[in-house]
C-alpha cells in the first residue's frame, strides 16, 4: 500500500524506438527537400514556449512534486497537487504569444473535468478549452488566442488522487521580437537634482525647493535630491512636502553632511501633525548645533540614516506632532521625541530615548528602552522576525544602480554598520525610468519586456491597470512619484510570484470609484513566498485631499508571506474633496493572505474597516489608527448590534494571530456623541494574542466604550488619556 497522501506512481509512456538506418536516412532526405522549399509565414510550425518557464500552482502534493517539474522538459518528473478539487497549474510565457496548441501529459491521476485557460495579466482568465470526459494519458487540445498566462484548471478528479502532470507543453508562436523594444536606463528627468561636492549652488537650489514645497500639502510639484559620495559642507536642507533627500553611495557614511537635514512646521504655527509625504535616505550628519531636527508625522520614512549626534523629533516649541518611522538607522546621540504622540523604529541603533506620549514602539533596535508598556509606554520586541530593506539608489563608480538589499530573519541593528550590506545590484539598464507623461500601455510593455521601472518623481495618471507579473521585479518611486488610477481602474495589480519590491510611491485615488487601488496576489492566492517575500515599503495611500476620490478597498493582500513596511493609507479628512460621501472609502488594508506581515502600519479615516485580516498567522508590529471625523451620527457607523466598526478587526476564521503597540484614537468632531464600542476586534483564542494596545478620545470628541472586544476600560472626559489592554486575552 502507498503511504497516506501519495499516490502510486506510474511510469511515463514509453520513449518511441530509435529509428534504423533506412528511416534515418529517408528523413534526412525529407528534411533537405523541406530546407530547399522557401517557407513563408503560414507555414511557420508554432513552437513550444512553456519549456522552462515560471510556474506556479494552487498546491503540490509534496516537496518532490513542484508545478516546476511539469515544465522542465523531464517526461520523469511531475507535478502533482492535493487531493481535492479545485486545482490549477499554470505557466508563465514571459511575453505574449500567439497560441496553438496545448499538451498536457498525464500521469495516472488526471482531470476528468477540466479547462484551459488564458491570461494576459495572471488574474483575470477566460477560457479557451474545456471537458467533462478528460481520458488521462497524453491529451492534445486546440486552442486560439493571445496570451501570456495559460493555466490548467481542474474542477473533478478521475482518481481519488489529486491532479498530476508529466508535462505541460504550450506552443505558439511570438512576435519574433519585430515589436518596439523599450529601452532601459537614461537620464531621471528634470525634477531629479544630482550634486557632488564641487557642485555650485547646491544651498541656493535646496532653499528654492523648499520655498515651493514648504506649504504645499496637495500640490503638484515632486522633487529628489541625490548627491554623490563625499563630503559637503554647510549644509542645512529643509525638506518640504513631495522632496526625497538621500546619498548615492553604498552605506551612509559614504555621503557626509557637515549640517543637518531638517524639517520644522512654522509654515503650519508649529504644529508638525500634518508634516506628510517625504523622506531622508542614506546619509550621514554632522549636525551643527549637535542636534538634527526632524518634526515629522506619516508618510516622512527616515531610512538608513547615520546621525552623528542627537535627533530631536518634535517642532520647535514642542507643538504637536504625530509620527512616524526610523529604519536601518544609527543615531549616535539620544532621540526625543518629546510631543510625539507615537513613533515606530525598527532593525537600527541608538544611543537613548527620552521619553514616550502614547506609543512607542520598538523591533530590533539596539539602545532601545526595555519593555514596559503602559508606563513608560515603551513596547520593545528584541527583534524583527523578517526584514528586508527598501531598495535605494546609488552610484557604482560612474554607473547608476539599484541596490535590493537581501532578506533578513529575526534581525537587529542595521544592515551597513559593521561591513557590506548583503544583497543584490542591478544596472539602470535594467530599468525602464518612467517620466511624465508615460502611458500605462507604455509601462506595461515594459514590464512585459522583462524590465524594472524607476518612477521618476512627477503625477502620473493611468487608464489601465499597471500589472506586475514578474518574479523579483523592483518598482521604486522617486520624489514620492504619485500614480493616479483613472476611470475606476485599480493602479497596480501584483501577480502571484516571488520577490516583487515596490517602495517609495503614492497612490492617489482618482473621483470614479476603483474597487481597489492595490493588489498584492490574485484571488485565490496560495504560492509559498516564504524564503522570497513580495516586500511594500514607503507605498502610500491617499483617498481624497487633493481632489474628489473614491475606491471600496485601499490595498489588498491575497498572496502569502507579504512584508508591509511603513505605509499610510489615508482616507482624507482635510482639503478637497472630502466628506463622508464624497470621498468614500470603505477598507483601509485588508489581508487574505496567510503568514503575512505588518511592520509600522498606518491606516486612518476609513468609513468602515480600517483594517480586516482574514489569513492565518499574520503579525502586525505597530498599528496607528485614527477613526473617520466625520461621522455624521451614530447610525452611520452602525454595525449591526456593534457601535462602530472596529479599526483593526481580526475574523472570527482566524486562528492564529498577534500584535505589538497598537493604538486607535477617535475624533468624532461631526458629532462628539458618537461612542465606538471597541477599537479592536479578534477572536478568542488561544493562537490570537494581542500586548500593549491603546484607546484615545481626542478631546472628548466620541469615545470608546472597551479596548478590544469587551476588555478594556471606557474613554471619558476631555482630557485625552490613554486606555490600555497589557495583553490580551
């Protein structure tokens, strides 16, 4: 008898007999005759484009059987899945192709029902072939169309076995390469601002920036400064609103300010909570007072960062201010955050922390406070159980490169600091570099071409979907370059596949309705990413603000394995464009996929769920939370018997699942009579287990009657005090 769970296997057909010397040599003959005869395009033989393809599949039965196997050209080995229907194989062809044909080999569990399906993005499919009599062995079925994903998919088992394939073989023809081939690489266009150290002017162009950038919240303006390894020299670059500051070396210390990299909110009365949409990257300071300033709130990532001295995080005069996020960071000094409400870091290095507000949050940083939440309200994890660095820009002699940095597990302190960083350089030749005015058709062929893309920073607005279907494909923004989804498209779909990096974008909702703005993985996601994540770092969301915006579901997660670190999605609650209708938004993020993980979260104003997991095994390290303003009444937020919808809600299907430093705070200004029955919403179970959890009425306006569930004690008054869940259950 087999083993439980694998089934007998039965020996591939027979290879035919080689042929003997007369048939041999009639063929060769044959063959001379054809070669004399011009071919012309109707007679060209279509030709397999299968072989050695990207595979992936819906399961496999064990390690020895993986959707691989069944494109490998090996008729001795196979790919087989589990024994329950439905199930799926399907092939990457790396281009579009014009199909023929499809040969599927089977070994002794086969389809009984079944079709063959095309694709051109791997998520949506139409069906060129299907049957109800499937007879095993090998099958060959016609099929017509073009496409770039085919797929078995298979509904009824003829044994009570799974679905297993010797081989799947799809022929066709391509282009033969005729079509327009986009170039990689080139300039970065005009909103890039390159220096080295003998450049003129540098502190006159950083001020004329900043004199445009400063105030300006929902303009159109988009700017990256780069500059080249050395040392430059009295320096203080205010950054404003749209403006990426970063070296172009390996690590930090290659690009040296003697001077500071600053921000403040005199343009807003010394209030910085409305300090969004910028970033500083690998640079080191010198700053000239011993303090570098940097009063930020969302969407202001500080990455890989060496601050010889101190940090101050809070607005000259210490007003308010609502942050934020340090990664792969060494700060050689102390860090104050001083009037900041909250404040994640995480994998780097300090030299102290002096205080904490509400939510201070910290994964594998070195010189991090102990844990010891609810005061001081400090949550310390030693590490970051995965990790893997934003991809970033530099300079390899003369020649640009991306750098992607390589995954780490259960890291601590930065990836620079004591050698080389690990990972992996690409050239910019292997980028097509997207400038204003580029079409989604245009980006799309590029990405289909096997090309990166590097957003240049500018608006870009897109008629179709911009869909990501290779495997450790790398889009990274510049300048916060904003994508704009037109006519209810979603903006960007993520296939199914390994190691795709997308950093440092925003995506801004367009006024007709998108039923999703991100997609990480189609429906039905089940591919094992586990040693090769798909990783969303410094991706932003903005529904509403600089204009109408609508979309039912800001960023989907169906794949496995995900790392979300630092995002805002952000339903607006200022500017234009806004009001409970009128920028309709129902789900922050929501989570389908299993083993998925979330590393400074922050999601605000949703009319619903600000966020909904539904996969197993999610972790979610730092979580803030703003509820809408603008409720209108308590009965448009009911939800069912429930006040409210919870701003982080776990389904009751979940079994396994847990968060570190989580908080939610309600400003119901619309109608301060609002009461949210919890902020927080999981099953109870054993697997699902929650530490250092917070509740906040801001002013009185609304309050929360439990922290989670029906734990926790109510919001009261107007003083705006904290109530806290330790852990949960």
């Amino acid at each position: 008898m087999p083993a439980v769970g694998i089934h007998p296997v039965t020996a591939p057909p027979p290879r035919p007999a080689r042929k003997g010397l007369v048939g041999a040599v009639v063929t060769a003959l044959a063959a001379a005759l054809l070669a004399l005869t011009p071919a012309t395009e109707a007679d060209a033989a279509p030709v397999l484009l299968s072989q050695g393809r990207q595979a992936t599949a819906s399961s496999q039965e064990h390690y020895g059987t993986p959707a691989g196997s069944a494109v490998d050209g090996d008729p001795g080995t196979r790919w087989s899945s589990a024994a329950s229907d439905p199930q799926w194989l399907s092939v990457d062809l790396g281009a579009p192709a014009t199909l023929d044909r499809v040969e599927l080999s089977w070994e002794a569990a086969y389809a009984k029902t079944y079709r063959i399906e095309l694709s051109s993005n791997g998520t949506d499919w139409s069906t060129a072939y299907s049957t109800t009599t499937g007879a095993g062995g090998t099958e060959t079925v016609d099929v017509s169309g073009t496409a770039r994903f085919v797929r078995m998919l298979g509904t009824a088992r003829a044994t009570g076995y799974g679905y297993s394939l010797w081989e799947f073989k799809v022929f066709g023809s391509t282009d033969g390469g005729t079509g327009p081939v986009i170039p990689g690489g080139g300039d970065l266009g005009p909103n890039v601002h390159v220096f080295d150290p003998s450049t003129p002017g540098i502190q006159a162009k950083l001020d004329q920036v900043f004199s445009e950038q400063e105030s300006a919240q929902f303009g159109s303006g988009r700017h990256a400064f780069f500059f080249k390894p050395g040392t430059y020299n009295n320096i203080n670059a205010q950054i404003g609103f749209y403006t990426q500051i970063a070296g172009l070396g390996l690590k930090p210390d290659d690009t040296t300010f003697n001077g500071d990299v600053t921000v403040d909110a005199g343009w807003f009365n010394g209030n910085a909570t409305q300090n969004f949409w910028r970033s500083a990257e690998n640079l080191a300071l010198n700053p000239v007072s011993g303090t570098n300033r940097w009063a930020v709130s969302q969407a202001a990532s500080f990455r890989r960062m060496h601050v010889k001295g101190a940090l101050n995080l809070a607005p000259n005069g210490y007003g308010w201010a609502s942050g934020g996020y340090i990664a792969d960071s060494k700060i050689d000094g102390q860090v104050g955050p001083y009037s900041q409400q909250q404040w994640y870091t995480r994998d780097s290095s300090i030299g102290g922390w002096t205080n904490g507000v509400w939510n201070m949050t910290f994964s594998g940083v070195e010189g991090a406070p102990a844990n010891s939440f609810p005061e001081p309200r400090y949550t310390t994890l030693e590490t970051t159980p995965s990790s893997r660095e934003k991809p970033f820009l530099y300079m390899d002699g003369n020649e640009y490169k991306v750098f992607a940095p390589a995954k780490r597990t259960n890291a601590r302190g930065t990836t620079w600091a004591d050698g080389t960083p690990q990972g992996t350089s690409i050239p910019l030749s292997k980028f097509y570099v997207v400038k204003p005015g580029a079409t989604a058709a245009t980006i799309n062929a590029a990405l289909e071409q096997g090309l990166n893309l590097l957003f240049t920073p500018g608006i870009y607005h897109v008629d179709r979907t911009i869909n990501v279907n290779r495997a450790d494909t790398v889009v990274l923004g510049l300048g916060l370059a904003t994508i704009i989804p037109d006519n209810g498209v979603t903006a960007m779909k993520v296939a199914d596949v390994d190691g795709v990096k997308l950093a440092g974008f925003l995506i801004d909702a367009g006024p007709v309705n998108s039923p999703t703005l991100l997609e990480i993985g189609g429906q039905g996601a089940s591919a094992d990413h586990a040693a090769n994540p798909t990783t969303v770092q410094d991706v932003y969301v903005r529904v509403g603000g600089a204009g109408p915006g609508k979309a039912t579901t800001s960023i989907l997660v169906n794949s496995d394995d995900v790392i979300i670190d630092h995002t805002w999605v952000w339903r607006a609650d200022h500017g234009e464009g806004v009001g409970w209708e009128t920028n309709r938004a129902d789900y922050g993020v929501r989570v389908n996929g299993d083993d998925v993980l979330a590393t400074g979260l922050f999601v605000e104003h949703f009319n619903k769920y600000d966020v909904e997991w539904f996969g197993e095994r999610g972790k979610t390290i730092f979580y803030q939370n703003e509820k809408a303003y603008d409720a209108p009444n308590q009965a448009a937020i009911q939800n069912g018997d429930t006040k409210g919808y919870a701003a982080y809600r776990v389904d009751d299907s979940v079994n396994t699942h847990e968060g570190w430093g989580m908080g939610s705070y309600s400003n119901y200004n619309v109608d301060p009579t609002i009461r949210q029955d919890h902020g927080f919403k999981a099953p109870v179970k054993p697997g699902v287990r929650f530490h250092s959890l917070l509740v906040v009425s801001l002013g009185g306006n609304g309050h929360y009657n439990h922290v989670i569930n029906d734990t926790g004690s109510p919001t009261s008054g107007t003083s705006t005090i904290p109530s806290t869940v330790v852990s949960y259950p």
